[in-house]
C-alpha cells in the first residue's frame, strides 16, 4: 500500500522542520513536499508528480496566507485534504475556516499523535472534528443573533436515503462502510453523496457535517 503523502506550508522553519520529522517517523506517512508560504506551495504543487494526498497549511503566512491559498487550492486542487495549522484559537477563526472547506483545523500545541489521526481520518473519511473544533462550532451557534438560513428548510428536501447516507457520513463512516450498512453499491453511496453536496453547497465530507451540526440534524457532541 503506497504511503500517504503529505505537503507542509509553514514560514516557521522551526517548527516545519520538526513537523516534517515528526510526520515522517509515522508509518506509511511521508513528507513530499515543503513550502515556505502559500504562494511556493502552489507553485511547487503546480509540478509535484504524484501530488501529495494532503497538505498541513498554516494559517498566517507572508505572501499568500492560509485563508487564501484554501481558496486557491479547491480550485485547482478540489481532492486535496488541508488540515489548517495555526495558533489562533479564536472561534470564529475556526468556523470560517471550516466553513470554507478545509478538512480539519488544528491548533499548533496538539499532541503528535492527534497529528497522525487527523492526516488518517482525512485520507480517510473527508474530516477530522476535534473537541477544539467542536466546542468553537458550539459557542459559535450560541452566540451568533438567530436569523433564517437558506439552509434552513433544506433539510426537508432530503430524500430518506439521502438522509441515511449523511447520518453515516457524520458517525464517520467510509463509503465502503455505508455500502455494507444500507446494502447498497459504493457507486450508488457516492452517488447519494454527490446529491447531498449539491443540494447542501458543501465542498467536501466535512462541510457536510457542519451542514448537518447547523441544521440541527446532529449535536456536536455526538462526534467527540
């Protein structure tokens, strides 16, 4: 089974330093590709052949920041995981980010070890939700002023297996596993999978979690 590829974009040389060693001693992990801002991880991503399966994105960079090279890279690279590293806990730089389709946000004091299961669970499962995550999604939907969302009234238009497929998508199961579960072919889950982005406007597994979290159809608390 071929490793996992991982890029890294960090201006700390330090810290992307000791990230790549830390990644790079994790079985069937492999550091390809390193950057020292958004701008030459493009670059570098623009000619990396295979390219990598994910990428560890720090938030706050000189020239191309985190938020904008997600942007950049859902265009050009819609199946590359980012997992956002950063050292701002604040909720709503949480939420933001993962309202724009990153894949997991990690603040940078986690264990290593919660590194190798974020970069797992994304390859994985299109998301990784940690109760860092979880609590800011929390917080942010009990302050937030309630108003009426476009999403609001969507999830009646889902149909039932619609809704089977997202419940199991949000207790974190693979496509093959859903497949087994309902009885149904993996072509015919991603298929269910591919109706539900479209009618949610999700990006990717991950948004539509949080889709499912702001429409009340799950507690966050139900992930951790």
């Amino acid at each position: 089974m071929p490793p996992i590829r991982v890029a890294i974009a960090d201006d700390q040389v330090l810290f992307r330093k000791g990230m790549m060693a830390i990644v790079n001693g994790f079985e069937g992990l492999q550091i390809t590709l390193e950057a020292d801002n958004g701008r030459m991880l493009l670059d570098a991503l623009a000619t990396a052949n295979p390219r990598p399966d994910v990428v560890l994105l720090d938030l706050s960079m000189p020239e191309l920041n985190g938020v904008e090279t997600t942007k950049l890279i859902h265009k050009s690279y819609s199946n590359l995981k980012i997992i956002i590293l950063s050292v701002y806990g604040e909720d709503r730089f949480v939420t933001h980010l993962m309202d724009l389709g990153v894949n997991a946000y990690l603040f940078k004091n986690v264990e290593p070890l919660e590194v190798e299961r974020a970069i797992r669970a994304v390859v994985e499962k299109g998301f990784y939700f940690n109760e860092a995550f979880l609590t800011a999604m929390r917080n942010r939907m009990l302050v937030k002023k309630p108003r009426r969302l476009l999403t609001e009234d969507l999830p009646a238009t889902l149909t039932a297996r619609e809704t089977e497929v997202l419940d199991l998508i949000c207790k974190q199961l693979t496509a093959p596993e859903i497949a087994e579960r309902l009885c149904l072919s993996i072509r015919t889950v991603d298929g269910h999978r591919a109706n539900l982005l479209e009618k949610t406007g999700a990006r990717n597994t991950a948004g539509l979690v949080l889709f499912a979290i702001k429409t009340h159809l799950l507690d966050p608390s139900d992930l951790l």
